[in-house]
C-alpha cells in the first residue's frame, strides 16, 4: 500500500490567523451541522417528554384538551426538526459545491473534500430518515387504540435507530479535522 502523502494543512500554516477561502467554508460548514444536531438533541428530548405524557393519558383517561395542546406541541417540535434538515441539505450542497472539480483536495487537517461531502450526505440522509419517523408518530400517537400502541410510538420517537453510532463518528471525525475538537 502506498502512503498517502498529504499537502500542508492550512489549519497548520496559519496557526494565529483566521482561515480564508475553500478551508474557511468548510470549516464553518462543520460548525453549522454540529449546532443543527445540538438544537435537534434539544427538540428530540423536549419531544420525549411530550410522548411520555400523551402515553399517561391514553392508558389512563380519555383524550381530552390537554392530549390537544401535547399534540401541538408535538407537531412545533417536528416542524422544527424539518427546518433543520433542510438546514444540513443547504450545508450538504455547500459542502458538495467546495469538493466539485477538486474531488482529491484536503480542505482542512486530513480529509479530502470528497470524504467531506459522503460525510455531510451520511449525516443528512439519517436525519432526513429519521424526520420521517417522526412524522409517523406525530400523526398517530394522538389516535393510539390503546396503551401498548402509544408505547410503540413513543419508543418510535425516543430510540432515534435511523441516527446510529456511525453519524456520530463521522460528526466526531468531522470535528476533529476541523480544529473544533482536539484529537
């Protein structure tokens, strides 16, 4: 196997400068994905808590208004996780815009700018994937016939199976190159 041999990262040659340019974008771009993921974190949590309680109402009395307000605020929560997946497609097309013609090129530390944009579309597509899931709830957790139905949904919403352990290495890996993260 022949190594690899990797031009000067620009993160190294200006060490007490701001970045400029190709490097600049790719890593702000990183940034931006992570604090759409934090603010998701957020949102995915808030929206536990709503099914826990939609599910304490269905095993135990019948809908009432209250059942309502969880299911709006439920649906504020899922409208808040589409914007931020249109958020990572914008950031998934900006980052396939710095890697069209120079495919090969490493933007930051050690990753090429192809490696960068399956990165970003692997992030994206999982969250894209789960959104849908969270769409299936919020348009039935309110309509479960019983108990067990709910907990299927609330349990639907709270595993997250499409954001597996692998986004968050490539998160991870996408930080660190970056200098947001210390290796």
């Amino acid at each position: 196997m022949i190594p690899k041999t990797l031009r000067q990262s620009p993160v190294v040659i200006t060490p007490n400068r701001n970045l400029t340019g190709r490097p600049r974008i790719a890593r702000d771009t990183i940034a931006d994905i992570h604090n759409a993921i934090q603010k998701w974190n957020n949102y995915h949590i808030a929206g536990i808590e709503i099914t826990i309680e939609i599910i304490s109402i269905i095993s135990g009395s019948p809908p009432n208004e209250l059942m309502e307000n969880l299911t709006f605020d439920l649906n504020k929560l899922v409208n808040n996780c589409a914007e931020l997946v249109k958020d990572m497609e914008l950031f998934y097309e900006r980052i396939s815009a710095l890697a069209e013609n120079q495919e090969g090129e490493v933007l930051l530390m050690s990753m090429s700018s192809r490696e960068m944009k399956q990165s970003f579309r692997y992030i994206y597509e999982a969250y894209e994937k789960e959104l849908k899931k969270k769409k299936w709830v919020l348009e039935n957790i309110a309509f479960s016939t019983s108990e067990s139905q709910a907990v299927l949904f609330g349990c639907t919403w709270k595993y997250q199976l499409e954001i597996d352990y692998e986004v968050d290495r490539i998160l991870q890996d996408l930080l660190r190159d970056s200098g947001h993260k210390m290796i």
